[in-house]
C-alpha cells in the first residue's frame, strides 16, 4: 500500500492508548533531512519549530513527532530524543549530538482519559515500533482524533490518521501522512462528496459546517485550547533548499483546504511540516501538483479507516 515510506530513508512509529484514546507519531529519518512548516491555524501547540526557519543555524532534522494530549503531549519529545541520541544522530555541537526533533500536538483530552497524555515513554516505544510499514486508522496521534465539532463532540465524527504517495517523473515520489482532527468536514476529493464531519440531529446524516456558519451558526464554547487541529508531512525525496521545503508546506496547506471545509480556524492549530530528502532535482511547483494527491488520499484513507471505539461514530459505523 503506498505510503509516506516510499519517499525512502523514512520510518514511522505509532504508539497508542486504546484504552485512554490517546497517542503520538514519530517519522524518523535515516539521514538528516531539510524541513520547513506552514502554521495556518490560530491554536498550534509545537516544540522546536524554531529550527525550521529560512534563517536557522540548524541545517537538517532528524525526526518529526505528531502527538496526542495537547500541550502536555510535548513531553514525548524526550522519549524520541533518548532514542536518537543513543543511535548516535543529531546535531554535533562538539559537547554532544543534539537531536532535532519538531513537534505538534492535537487536542484529543475531550475524548479519553484526559489525565493520561503522552510522555517521553510513550515516544521513545513510537520509536521502537518504526518500521516503514505504517498502519493508518486510529492509532498513534490519530487514536484519539475526531472531526466536525460545530457542535462540540456530541455531532462529531470519528477521525484518524492516514497516508499516502505519488509517483512522478525521473524517479521523484511525494508522500504524505496525516493526522485528522479537523473542526471541519471531510471531503472526498475524487467525488466532492462530504464524507465524514458534522452529523445531524438524529446523529445518522451529515450536515455542511461551512453552510451553518454561512447562516450564522456559531460555535457555542471555545476555551484557551479547542478540540482541534489537522497535521500533516508532506516528504520527497527531490533536491530542496529551505526556503524550497517552505513553499511546499504553503502550497500543500492549499491542497488541505479543499478536502477539510473549514480549514485554518481560530478553533484550530493547523500545522504542514513539508521535508526532502535531497535526491532528486525537480520544480517545487511540480512537487506540490503530486503533494496535492497525496495529502487529499490520506486526509480521505484517515477517517474512513478511523475506528470510533464505541464511543464516537466512525464512517465505518454510519456508511459501511
């Protein structure tokens, strides 16, 4: 099945709480790679995105960890530096190797145990467990993700994680893997059909958020932190500089606004890490055309292989 491992030199790592609904996801690079990101969101929760700036010292990261438990949930960036560090990798500082490992949570407290987060144990096994096989659905930080919360999680729909590649010419490959815990609706790319999101009334249907805030509906609670936020990574294995992986992650944000409506809200912390592994020379306008599939097909696989674990309705449930 095709997936972000494609690209080459990438694994990823799932650890899960299926019994507080909770988790986190490590992609691990074999080689440092060049990494950029684009914050669309009002509410992003992030460790060490610093280091993805055009003007950062740091040339490469080693590591991305996506992650369940809101602010808390940054804890599990320890376990991934432990696990890196006694590998060997980071950032040579002449006292030691200082591994560089962005993250960005989801909020997910709402739906489990929101006393059980992840911590630098649960990141370190996400590390163990990477492989470049990548199971998709609810687990990792899709374990406790959900999507259509007009109506806060009493009408929403079950989320999850998905993933996906593209294939283009000279040998390039684009990959995408996507963490879905939208405050909008789903939308298929290949039908333009809602798919998953805010579900009526009787709880069997779905209805368009974007229609109801045309008409005015509002969202009736929204705290410091919301229930909200869709990350993803975008990877290639083509040649790019920062500003290069920067453009990517802008332009891979556009392809995410038309599969998840709304997107970018001030109920969400919308973030697009976007990484190369510099094989391969090709045009980022090229790149962002494959990223476009990718992303729209693991948005989709995301929620339609989410499990709702008996306590919120999955697509499987209402369509399947």
């Amino acid at each position: 099945m095709p997936s972000i491992t494609d690209v080459g030199g990438i694994k990823v790592g799932h650890s899960s709480d299926f019994k507080a609904l909770t988790g986190c996801t490590v992609l691990i690079f074999e080689e440092g790679v060049t990494a950029g990101i684009e914050v669309r969101g009002t509410a992003p929760g992030t460790r060490q995105t610093d280091s993805l700036g055009p003007l950062h010292t740091v040339p490469e990261v080693h590591a991305l960890l996506l992650t369940g438990g809101s602010s808390y949930g940054l804890d599990a960036t320890g376990g991934v530096m432990r696990y890196l560090e006694e590998e060997g990798r980071g950032f040579d500082t002449g006292a030691a190797r200082i591994p560089i490992v962005p993250t960005a949570v989801i909020f997910d407290l709402g739906v489990g145990n929101p006393k059980v987060r992840p911590d630098a144990l649960m990141g370190y096994r996400a590390c163990l467990n990477a492989s470049v096989e990548v199971e998709e659905g609810s687990v990792g930080a899709g374990t406790g993700a959900t999507v259509g919360k007009l109506f806060e999680l009493e009408r929403a729909m079950k989320g999850g994680l998905g993933t996906w590649s593209v294939k283009g010419p000279e040998g390039v490959v684009v990959g995408a893997l996507v963490v879905v815990n939208a405050f909008g609706d789903v939308i298929d790319w290949r039908t333009g059909r809602q798919i998953a999101g805010l579900r009526d009334e009787k709880g069997k249907g779905l209805m368009s958020t974007s229609e109801l805030l045309k008409q005015g509906v509002k969202k009736q609670r929204f705290g410091l932190f919301s229930q909200n936020t869709t990350l993803g990574v975008v990877a290639t294995n083509a040649q790019l500089d920062k500003i290069g992986v920067i453009k990517l992650a802008q332009m891979t944000s556009g392809a995410l606004a038309r599969v998840i409506s709304p997107y970018g809200t001030t109920f969400d912390g919308d973030i697009v890490f976007a990484v190369a592994t510099g094989k391969v020379p090709m045009d980022v306008n090229n790149l962002a055309a494959l990223a476009e599939e990718a992303v729209a097909e693991a948005v989709r696989r995301a929620v339609v292989l989410a499990d709702g674990f008996g306590v919120i309705p999955a697509y499987r449930d209402l369509f399947s």
